[in-house]
C-alpha cells in the first residue's frame, strides 16, 4: 500500500500548490506500492534545499517533483533550462527548475544506490506547474524546443498523472526492482536504513551454525529491518505546537529525538533548538546521533561542529565546565544557577525540579522571560517529573513549565488558521516503565495540571495529520522473549499476590505490541503475546538456547566466582568484546547498589578482568573523586562496565548480566526496585543473566515462572498498585 509522509504541514507562503499536487500524487497511487514525502530531508549545497515532493515506487524507482506555483504571465521567457520571470518570484528574476530537480534526482540515486546496493535503480525529475494547463503553455511557449518534463495542472487526475511520470526522460536509467530491491529502497530512504552501524568484528563468510555469540551477534547485525513508517512521521516531521513520544524500552526513541531535531535545524537553521536529556552518560551517544543525521542529511556536508550554536546538545542540569539546559535559562534569567550541593536532600531528580522550580519563581519577581528556543525535544521525559507537590509550580512539573517558558510561541501562520491556542514546540518522549524515582507519569494532565488542554490543545492531530501523541510498540533492541521477560518482572505480572503495575486494558497492551486475550477483571485470567512483528531482532531464530537465565547462589562469594566463569566464557569461547558488547548492572536503594558494584569490581580485578565503573576517569581502579572523573564516561575499550541501574538508562550491550537480585527480593513488592529490574534486562540486545545470592522467597519462585512462560504470559488479574495507562 502506499504510504505519504508530510514533514511539516502545508499553509506556508506558496505551499497551495504543493498541498494540490501531493494530494493528486497520492490519489494515484492509491491502493499500490509506493512511498512518498513533501519535502524529504536532504539539504546540501548542489541541490540548495530538499525536494518538494519525492516518490519512490517499484516501477518508476525515484522521482523528484519540483513544484512551482507560477503564473503563467509571471514566466517572461524560457531558454533550456533557465526560465526568465518578469516580476520577482521570492526576490528572483529567473529560475532553473529543472536543473534542482534534477541534481536532487542525481544526488538521491547516487545515495540509494550506496545505501541499498542497487545499481539498477532509475531515477526522474519533473517540473509541476499547478497554475498553467498544457494548452495554455503551448500556446505561448509550444514554439520552443525544451526539454524540460512538465506536470499540467489538467494532468493532475490519477491516470493522466501517472502517465506523465511514466513519460518523463530518466536523469539515472534503470530497470524495475524486485520486491527485495524494493525493500532495500524504502529502507535506505527510512530511518532503519541510515541508523549508525555498530562497530562489529563480522567474520567472512558468518558462519550460519556456529553457537558462538559473536557469531550470532554478527548474524543479527546482517538483519535488515524494515521499513517503519511510524519512525518516519516521528522522525522526519515538525509539530506546529508540542508533541508527546510514548515508547517502549529500545524502540529508538533517542535515535528519533536525534534525527528530528536534526531535521528541525537543516529545514530552519535559524532557529534555537535544544535537545535535553537525564543521564549524563548519554552525552557522548546522543551528539554522535545528532552528527550523524546532520551528516546524512547533506551528504557529508554539515555536522554537529557546523550547527552547535544553533542545535545544543544540553544535559537536563549541566555544569560549571558544560553547559545543561537549566543553567543556560538561569544565565537568561541573570540569576546565580544553583548547584546540587545548595540544594535540600533528595533523589538527583528532586533536586533538579527544586533548582527549575526556584528559577522560575525568580523569573516570575523580577519579571524577566525565559524565552530564548525556538523548539525544545527532551528525551528521557519520566525522570524529570515528581509527586511531591513542593517539587512543583503552580500545580505544573517545574521542568516541564520551565521548559515550555523557555519556548518562543510558534507564529500564528505557522499554525495555518486551525484555530489552535498559543502554541509552543516542546516534543518529549518517555518510558514510564523506566522511572526509577517516581510513580507519576508524564502525560499531559500530569505535567501541565489545568493548563494542560490550554498547551496541547483540542484535538488528537495537527491540521495536515501530524499527531499530538505517539505510542511507539516497535522494540528494535531487545529480543522478543527478552522484553517479555522484563515486562513481566517490571510489572510483577506473575506475582502469586498479582500485578503491581501495568496497563489495565487491551488497547493499551495493543499499542505497545501485545496481543490480548480475556478481560481485564478482577479475578479474570489473562494472556498475553508479544507479536513478533512488534520484536524484530532475528537472534531467536538463529538459536535453541534460552536468551534469559537465572542463577540462585548460596551466598554472594558464590555469585561472583559464577560471574565471573560466564565472562570468561563470554571473553574466549564466545569471542566477544569487553566494552560494548558485556554490561554488568547491579540493582538498590540508597548507597546498596555501590556497595555491591565494589563488590563486583572486586570480585573481577581479582580474577585479572579489566572493569570500567561509570563516571571514572581510568580504567581497573575504584570510584574515583573529582577531578580524576569523567561523569559521562559510561565505557572504556578493553574492559567490562559495572553499573548501577540509574546510570544504565540509556545505554546497550549484547550480553547483560543484573547481578544480586537479592536486593530485590527483599522488598519485591517496591515499583522503583521492579523499574529497575525492568531497566536492567531491557539493557540487552541479546542475551541477560539474572543472579542473586540466597533468594530463597517469592521473586525466585517469580522469576522462574516468568521463565519458563516462554512467548506467552498467563496471569490472573488483580487491579495494580500503580495504573500505566494512557490517560491524557
């Protein structure tokens, strides 16, 4: 079926035109393969912006539409290509239409043809002309010898127009795709094609039997996903006003945020935007996702290093020596920003939101503005909100008001005359399952109180299509089984007591990739199955072995000695890397989970393993103090990362151990410590190994019938102590 992307709606000066031939170009091809976008992104110097319209289909390969919304009185003269105007069009006296058109063609060929492998792909350009029929052009111009293709505006009716395309000379000659040339294509256009590849030691040929894990991770790389067409419309298109992300644990919410705001800056270079995140060991992740969607929407030409001034890359809090988003505002404002350690005790969150709530009680004495973005996107949105009333302002999440002041109201022509209030560009995404602080959810209602329906505004979609909310079901990161696994010890959904959190109704569970059978009543059995199409790592089809095990030890020393034996499996038999592909996460309140990451340090220097603790400066050492620190290291090559859950967030590893779950059990009916189990597993690209040490209660007993539930979780329902569900 046909799928059209529009990437920022229509309304603009000039745009009626474009809005009557994308319209024509999707009802023909209505009902048929193909995938269309205005204004797809690639911005470089030869093709000097991206193409009105691009059409990729089976039969035709590329075609790019250039659209011009002349008049034709407005055109004085055509030579070749140059057309001459006898009135400025947008300050300009003569136009080459076809000559853009053309290079965009050229230039998105060539990067298809890199990108898929397909030196057969044909490629065309054409020149709409929405005002001016084809009689009314000849009668002036018919004269002339050009060899310019010309879309009519009495061309716009589907067979008229596909025979127009079909017509119009190739600038790449080609041949028709096959449907796995066809795949390959709408990939390389997509988000799934273009994502950075991992760094990984692929032996030649990979071997198709071989039980090793680099051998099955090398496999797994080969995967090709599909294409995604809800990472498209995240992706690749601009809100006129804000926009909530809802996603599940490895559904590439970070990568999306990243090449949005990427998108956001190559379509409006002049304006303010910040990507704001929570952990800090993201920094590093995050700017090399934003370069290289810069990088690879211009073909090389601009990056991170070229944009910064404009696109910022900000920590929630920042730094004396790194700039985050709250000092930046605090600078603004012209108040001395605070620091943790002026701040009352607290989670890192707590004191994050008392800093933004004091800022925006200073900016409300001494009437200053914080206006200085003109879009902000915030990953990681479920730790910056919290239930404590103090912690908010003026009934509003203080992060989330003190983020939307800091927005410039989007123009009013900007929102086409939809009749929506005052509206500003604040994007965030969120996994509620991942809070490790708090119970609150980031909906709307939660972090905006009263003046949410004032913000986000009647309505579920922008005019043009462009949705206020997304629900993200896609995990590309952890296996199918896997995730299963984590959903159900996060949620305790096979607790003998019952759930202690979840979604508490089919359509929630649908949208997060699940099927659903039986009724969410008290006392009711429920089953539930993760759709495959919704888990499209290939690793369990390429082996028999369980993806998730567990160990019960008898104390901790025998824990270690056993995490120790897999990691060197891990390191020889199964030829993997120390950094990257292996995490240790350990799990805990309070200052447990560092007492039992020395622990684990220990355990493995003693057995001559290098370890790398997160925030450190060197490697094989313990916590070290400032400034022999680097609080966004989070890997370093050549040994194992050991880390608390917290500073886990956001970061992957092939294999992933969560050791002493016995910290766990003793309070396993405790939300924050279940995010963190939930956290931990879903770590994993493939494999995840649970330990503890003397569990001898209920979350082992747990913990192996999660296990042995394989793809299907069967459970009775009791209503949970904490309700996930959608509710704006």
């Amino acid at each position: 079926m046909a799928e059209f992307i529009v990437t920022e709606a229509f309304g603009g000066p000039g745009e009626q035109g474009e809005a009557r031939v994308f319209e024509a170009v999707k009802a023909a091809y209505a009902g048929e393969e193909a995938l269309g976008f205005w204004r797809y992104p690639l911005v470089t110097r030869e093709t000097v912006r991206e193409p009105d319209i691009l059409i990729a289909d089976p039969e035709l390969g590329l075609t790019v539409i250039e659209v011009k919304s002349l008049p034709l009185d407005t055109i004085a003269g055509v030579v070749g290509y140059r057309w001459d105007l006898s009135r400025p069009y947008y300050g300009k006296t003569h136009l080459n239409p076809y000559e853009q058109a053309r290079k965009q063609a050229q230039l998105l060929g060539e990067i298809a043809v890199r990108k898929a492998g397909l030196p057969q792909l044909a490629t065309r350009a054409i020149v709409a002309l929405p005002l001016i029929t084809r009689e009314a052009w000849d009668e002036r111009f018919g004269h002339l010898l050009s060899d310019v293709p010309l879309l009519f505006a009495d061309q716009m009716t589907p067979t008229r127009l596909r025979t127009a395309l079909a017509q119009t000379p190739p600038v790449r000659y080609g041949e028709a795709l096959d449907d796995a040339a066809w795949l390959a294509l709408r990939s390389a256009l997509g988000t799934s094609g273009n994502v950075p590849k991992r760094e990984i030691r692929v032996p030649s040929p990979v071997p198709t039997s071989s039980p090793r894990k680099a051998d099955l991770i090398a496999r797994t790389a080969r995967h090709l996903h599909a294409f995604d067409l809800q990472q498209e419309l995240i992706a690749k298109t601009i809100p006129p006003g804000p926009q909530r992300i809802r996603g599940i644990a490895g559904s590439g919410k970070t990568v999306l945020l990243a090449q949005k705001a990427a998108n956001m800056h190559l379509k409006h270079p002049d304006w303010n935007i910040a990507l704001v995140f929570f952990s800090r060991s993201l920094y590093d992740q995050i700017r090399g996702q934003v370069d290289h969607w810069l990088r690879q929407a211009t073909n090389g030409e601009q990056s991170l290093r070229t944009a910064q001034h404009k696109l910022r890359i900000l920590h929630a809090w920042g730094s004396k020596d790194q700039p985050g988003f709250y000092r930046t505002l605090a600078d603004q404002v012209g108040v001395t920003p605070l620091t943790v350690d002026r701040t009352p005790q607290g989670s890192p969150t707590a004191k994050l939101l008392f800093a933004c709530r004091a800022l925006l009680l200073d900016a409300q004495l001494t009437g200053r503005s914080l206006q200085v973005f003109d879009a902000v996107l915030i990953d990681e949105g479920q730790d910056l909100v919290h239930e404590e009333m103090q912690l908010t302002f003026e009934e509003k999440q203080a992060f989330y008001w003190m983020a939307y002041q800091s927005l410039r109201p989007v123009a009013r022509d900007a929102l086409f005359d939809t009749g929506e209030p005052e509206a500003r560009r604040l994007i965030w995404a969120y996994d509620e399952a991942q809070s490790l602080d708090t119970l609150t959810i980031p909906n709307t209602r939660a972090l905006f109180g009263d003046a949410g329906a004032q913000v986000f505004g009647a309505g579920v979609a922008y005019k043009g299509g462009i949705k206020k909310s997304e629900v993200m079901n896609r995990c590309y990161r952890t296996p199918g089984p896997v995730l299963l696994a984590a959903h159900a010890l996060g949620m305790g959904l096979l607790r003998e007591e019952g759930m202690l959190a979840g979604l508490t109704n089919k359509a929630d569970w649908k949208a997060i990739g699940y099927e659903v059978d039986g009724q969410f009543r008290s006392g009711s059995e429920v089953t539930l199955t993760r759709l495959p199409e919704n888990s499209p790592n290939p690793l369990p089809q390429f082996t028999d072995e369980p993806l998730v095990t567990f160990g019960n030890y008898r104390d901790r020393q025998s824990e270690l000695e056993a995490l120790v034996t897999h990691l060197r499996q891990d390191l020889s038999e199964h030829g993997l890397q120390p950094s990257r592909q292996i995490l240790v996460v350990v799990p805990g309140l309070d200052w447990a989970p560092y007492t039992l990451q020395r622990e684990v340090f220990q355990a493995l220097r003693a057995a001559n393993i290098s370890v790398y603790l997160p925030g450190n400066k060197d490697v094989n050492v313990p916590k070290q103090k400032w400034p022999n620190t680097d609080p966004n290291g989070f890997w370093r090559d050549g040994a194992v990362t050991v880390s608390p859950v917290m500073q886990a967030k956001g970061n992957e590893a092939d294999v992933v151990y969560v050791v002493g779950l016995d910290q766990v059990a003793v309070r396993e009916d405790h939300i924050p410590l279940r995010n963190q189990l939930f956290v931990g597993v879903s770590r994993s690209r493939g494999w995840v190994r649970l330990s503890g040490a003397g569990m001898n209660g209920t979350l082992a007993d747990e913990i192996r019938r999660v296990l042995v539930a394989g793809d299907t979780l069967r459970f009775t329902y009791r209503p949970p102590r904490r309700m996930l569900d959608a509710v704006e």
